[in-house]
C-alpha cells in the first residue's frame, strides 16, 4: 500500500476578517506580528469579529486567532470561553491594533504583553 503523505498546515496566527473591516488597521496588526516574527494567514469571511477570532484561534495550530469587522478587533486563544476573548479593541485605533498583533505573537511566545491603555 503507498504512503499517503498529509498536508499539514504550518503554525501561524490566522486572522479573519469581514469584508469590511478597516484595511489601514488590518495592515498595523500585521505589522505588529511582523515585529515579533511570528508568522500569520489570513482570510476574508462574513461575520463579526468575535466568532471570527474564535475560529481563527480554534483553526490555527499556534492556538491564537484575531477577528476583526467594521466595528472591533479580538484577539482570542484557543483555551479560553467562546464568550470571553482575551482582548477587544476598536477597529479604527490603528495604534493599538499593531499593539494588539504584537500581543498575538507573544502570546504565541509566552512573553509578558504590552499594555493596551498606553502605559
């Protein structure tokens, strides 16, 4: 019988995004994981951005997953409540979306996060 060779997907941050979600925020966060080098995919789906960041961290093997609409963007991990992600901020602050994306990634690292309040 010939081996069957699985495709196994590569550990990333994936981050899902509704059609109208911000795309200057959505380039801040990924400039945020850039700089702490982890890598991430990401894909468009219908949603809002909380059951989207749930299935983001549930797909992605790294376990952490960002959802982002119109309105928010959430930062969620795989072992937290569906109803209780780890962050949540507004789609429009650019600032703290490339901290929220930096927080993705050190997450992933088990590092000490930055402060969203600007502290």
């Amino acid at each position: 019988m010939p081996a069957v060779q699985l495709e196994m997907s590569k550990p990333t941050v994936h981050v899902l995004c509704s059609p109208d979600a911000p795309s200057a925020a959505f380039k801040e966060l990924l400039y945020g994981l850039e700089e702490e080098g982890i890598p991430w995919e990401n894909d468009t789906k219908a949603g809002g951005a909380l059951p989207l960041a749930w299935e983001a961290a549930q797909a992605s093997r790294l376990g952490v997953g960002v959802g982002m609409d119109g309105q928010s963007i959430v930062l969620h991990f795989n072992k937290l409540d569906r109803e209780q992600p780890l962050y949540r901020i507004p789609a429009r602050s650019l600032g703290l979306a490339r901290v929220l994306g930096a927080n993705a990634a050190r997450l992933v690292k088990k590092l000490p996060l930055k402060p969203l309040d600007g502290r």
